[in-house]
C-alpha cells in the first residue's frame, strides 16, 4: 500500500504523521485530500500534504479510515504553508479556508464547452493585465470593477477577490452576461477547479483553478480583506504571491491605493488628472474651529443646507456612546500630540493633564496653539445625534445599526449611524462625517489609510445614482493629509505624504508588525527581545496598560523568522501579525 503524509486537523498539534492507503481509496487520493485518521485514540479530520514519503525504518504504519472529500490542489496546500509561516500560524487553520462548502467527493472532467471571446476592455484595464507582474490600478470611485473583471477573465481561468460576497455575486453575473465562464467561490468549488474563473470574498483567494492566467482584487484597500482570527493572512499579499508563482499579471484595483500594494507594486497606472477628477463627487469642508461652529457643535451651516434639502442625507458619527475629546475652548483646536498626528486625553497625573497613552507623550492642560487653559469635551454619540438632527431638519431621522431592517432604512429620508451605515445603505445623494477628527486622530499607525478608505465607501455611494453627489467633511484639522486629498481628489499625493509619516518610526510598509496578547504575552516577549538582542532593526515594545506587546522588525521575512524559530510557551498565546488597528 501506498503511504501519506498527513496533516491533523487538531488544535495544538503542527505537525504531521504518515498513514498507509487501502486499496479501495487508492485511486481518490491526492496531495489535498481531506482524510480520518486514528490520532491518539480517537478519529480525527487530516489532510494529505505529502504521498509517498521517504520511510521511516522499524516504523508500523496505520491505515487512514476513510477519504472524505477532494480538498484543494497541492499548489494551494503549498501556498497555505507559505502562509502560516508568513503569518505565524498553523497551516491546518489556513486550509480550512481553502475547502469547498460541502463534501466532495472527487473533481468533475473539465468542461469541452467552447469559451466565448469577451468584450474588449477599457486601454487602462487591457494594459494592467497586459504584463506579468503586480500592477496597482487606481481608478476613481465612480469606476465600475465588472471592466477589470472581464479584461482578467478575458485571459483565461482569472481569480478574482472582492471586499465582500455581494460585491463578488455582482461581478460574477456581469462577467456571466458578457459570456465569461465563472463560478462563485465556495459555492461552485467543484465547477472552477473543473475550468473557469472564479471569484468570491476574502477566503475566495484559496479557490481552485485548473490553470491561475490572471489574478485581480478588488477595492484592496478594503480591511475586510484581512482575516481577523490566527493566523491573520491578507488576501491581497496572498493573491500576490499566488500570482508570481503562476507567473501571471496581478492586478491591484483601488481608488485609493494602500501603502503595502504600492510598496509592491511593479507600476503603477493611473487615468489622467481629469478624467480622475470627474470620478470624484463634490467634497466639502466645514471647519469646526469657527466661533460659529464652536457655539454649535456637530451641526455646521453646511450641514443644516443638507438636512433641509431634499435629498437623501447619510451622517456618519462613530461614537455610539460617550467617546470623549478635548478641544480648546478658545480657538476651537483639538488637543493633539505634539507632531499633530494623535488625540490626547485628560488624566490625572500628578494633577490634570493630558495623555497620549500610545506612546506615553503628556503635557500640562494647555492648548498647543493658543496656549488657552480652558478645555472642552467633546462627547456627542449616535442616539443624541439622531436627536439634534431631527429637530433641525424638522423631519424623523433614522438610526442605522447592524439590526435595523432594510423596511426602517427606506422609511427615512434623513439617516444617522456609524461607519456601518455606509455599508448598509444601498442610494444617498450626501453623506456627512459629522466628526471625521476621531479617524483622522485615531491612535492607531493606519488611521489616515483607514479614514481614507471612509470617504472612497461614502463617494461610491452618492456617485452610484446621481452626478451631483456630495460629501460633506466636518473637522478641526481642515489642513490634514487626508482631508487636502479629498477635496483635490488626489489620493496618490496622500499616499506619499502618509508613507513619509510611517518611515520614521518604521512603520509598514518601510518594517513589519506584530501584536502579542493573552497570558502568555509576558513569557513569549522575552523570549523575543533574548533572540533579537543583536539584530538592531527588531525592537519588543511593551506591555500597554492591556497586557499586549508589539513586535517590529525589519521585514515581513524577518519577522516571520524570527517568530517561526523562538520557542512558543503554553497558554493562549495570540500573535497578530500585520494589526491593522495598532
């Protein structure tokens, strides 16, 4: 008989054991198999990562007990463990993700139905694709992904990640409509590893294909691409690698580039200045530094013309209860770090003053600006808002929150909600950040690339019915990077102002990260800092006032080593590599 290797589906164990194969089960197996195996006394889920492998002398070896479905080709299983080591995890974890929604029991012939040639695509889309390599493709909100999805499928068996499944249905029937062979991820396992494109959410990046010829992701900029449990892949870097061990082009699409795509990429293109322009909507801003907007809070003039206008008006506030900040009451600017980039909050230390707890940096209670003593908390949420709202616009306002029914959205004209709202709410003719200051300020090293990603999502959505769409900012740093490259419409010059910004402290992509919490935390921490003591680009810094530690060092590379080869203890030990909100 045959033997195996298998990899156990069984938290704790990373390893793998060899198996013998009963002749009956012989011709199904394969390198990706999903088998049940005798481990330790009981039955237990494994796949095949290896067949045939080197024997180990005076060694009896089991039979594996059954074949319970195809699972996905050994190019994918390899890829998984480039992915564990990657992102610190274990490979079994990353291969659930590559299985198909129901078992299978073995791949379909592929299909002799002749491809259709498809509609030609837009010159920019045909040159992304029209090289190996990874192209980042900025295009404006207003542009539709179904063109980059038919120029990748154009090409062949195309693999094509999107931030969500109802964005992935979409592009899926448009390339159908326009004769394309495609399949949706998980649901269609069995028909794309068969022949065809396919395309799906974030785990769609591990689909079968018979032959990968181009690959495309969507809105990468988007967080949802991420994985939130361990290990925490990233379906863009995973798509990447995927496609340059095809050797075929990757396509990055985004309006507005991350830093990590752009730090990869081969070129770069981009549409011309006005044709850019014209696929931005109208963004406003209202400085809430003016007497007048101090006197009134959240509620500017700008935004009052929006609520008794007839349009459709969407209000994103992302505190839901009583989030505090501190402005000064006498020019109306934000208490902020010293290079502007983080709030800062009250405390008492050896009497009031304020405190960024990120990086320690406090000062007595005074304005940076003005030198004013005289602070005020800034505490509006959600509910209160809703309030407010309603009473200036003479009308009921709408709370929109992960439970509201889509019946309650359409009965209300005016709308108020967190950033969730954005994603719940299909038509809008205006949105308005009523505090945009909380993301621009947000403690966390991506803040800027995350408040970025706010206003692509709220432009998308007044431009997706009507030409004169509006986005309305409200802030008290009018001057911020981010909020300059709104208005002009120029994302590609935020992206070099924000990598400056991140390369002084070595921030991605210019060094890597990773996040260690659970009880563990303190005992794997110095294990670390003992391995790194004589490699000065790795740093330990911590622990926070929560237990966690961050983890720098110089590269993805050399932080995937070093925590491959540092001895893990016992307990509930998280590592998150590449935190997005650190």
């Amino acid at each position: 008989m045959r033997a195996v290797r298998v990899l156990p589906d069984v938290s704790g164990i990373n390893k793998t054991f060899d198996y013998l194969v009963p002749s009956r089960w012989a011709p199904v197996i394969r390198v990706g198999s999903l088998v049940r195996v005798d481990l330790n006394g009981r039955r237990v889920a494994g796949w095949v990562v290896d067949i045939d492998p080197e024997a180990l002398e005076g060694v009896a070896l089991r039979e594996i007990s059954k074949v319970s479905s195809a699972g996905p080709p050994p190019e994918v299983v390899d890829l998984a463990h480039w992915a564990a080591h990657r992102w610190a995890g274990r490979p079994a974890t990353v291969l659930k993700s590559a299985m198909p929604e129901r078992m299978l029991g073995a791949y379909p012939a592929p299909s002799d139905e002749p491809v259709r040639t498809l509609p030609p695509a837009s010159p920019l889309a045909h040159q992304a694709f029209s090289t190996a390599g990874i192209t980042v493709l900025q295009l404006p909100p207003s542009h539709d992904p179904v063109d980059a999805a038919i120029a990748a499928a154009a090409l062949g068996d195309a693999l094509i990640v999107t931030p969500d499944v109802g964005q992935a249905r979409r592009i899926g029937a448009a390339v159908r409509a326009a004769g394309g062979r495609i399949g949706l991820a998980g649901r269609d396992f069995a028909q794309v590893a068969a022949s065809g494109s396919v395309v799906g959410a974030r785990s769609g990046v591990w689909s079968p294909l018979r032959s990968v010829a181009a690959v495309l992701v969507v809105d990468e900029h988007e967080e949802s691409l991420q994985e939130e449990r361990n290990p925490t892949w990233h379906a863009r870097d995973v798509a990447i690698e995927r496609a340059r061990r095809a050797g075929v082009p990757c396509v990055l699409l985004s309006p507005a580039p991350s830093l990590a795509a752009l730090a990869a990429a081969d070129q770069v293109i981009r549409p011309s200045r006005a044709d850019e322009r014209r696929g931005w909507p109208l963004v406003r801003v209202a400085d809430q530094r003016t007497e007048e907007a101090r006197r009134t809070g959240l509620f500017s003039d700008e935004l009052v013309r929006l609520l008794r206008s007839e349009r459709r008006v969407v209000c994103i506030l992302n505190r839901k209860g009583r989030a505090p900040m501190l402005a000064c009451a006498s020019c109306g600017e934000l208490v902020r770090t010293e290079d502007g980039e983080r709030l800062m909050t009250e405390v008492e230390v050896d009497g009031r003053r304020v405190l960024q707890s990120t990086d320690g940096e406090e000062r007595p209670l005074i304005c940076a600006v003005c030198t004013g003593t005289k602070l005020k908390r800034l505490r509006l949420g959600v509910n209160r808002a809703a309030e407010e709202l309603a009473a200036l616009a003479g009308e009921p306002v709408g709370e929109v929150t992960a439970e509201t029914d889509r019946d309650d959205i359409d009965r209300y004209r005016v709308l108020v909600g967190t950033e969730a709202a954005l994603h719940r709410i299909d038509e809008a003719d205006a949105v308005a950040f009523l505090d945009f200051d909380q993301e621009l300020l947000a403690p966390r090293y991506r803040a800027g690339e995350q408040a970025m990603a706010l206003v692509v999502r709220a432009a998308r959505l007044v431009m997706r019915t009507s030409s004169d769409g509006e986005v309305l900012i409200q802030t008290r740093t009018p001057d911020h990077r981010v909020v300059r490259a709104a208005v002009s419409a120029q994302t590609d010059a935020f992206a070099a102002e924000e990598s400056e910004v991140r390369r002084g402290p070595g921030f991605p992509p210019h060094g890597a990260l990773a996040e260690l919490s659970g009880a563990p935390a303190d005992v794997f921490a110095e294990s670390l800092r003992d391995q790194s003591l004589e490699d000065p680009n790795t740093h330990v810094l911590g622990p926070r006032a929560d237990g966690r530690y961050l983890l720098r060092s110089a590269s993805p590379e050399e932080l995937a080593d070093l925590l491959a080869t540092t001895p893990r203890p016992k307990g509930r030990l998280r590592v998150a590599v590449d935190p997005p909100r650190v």
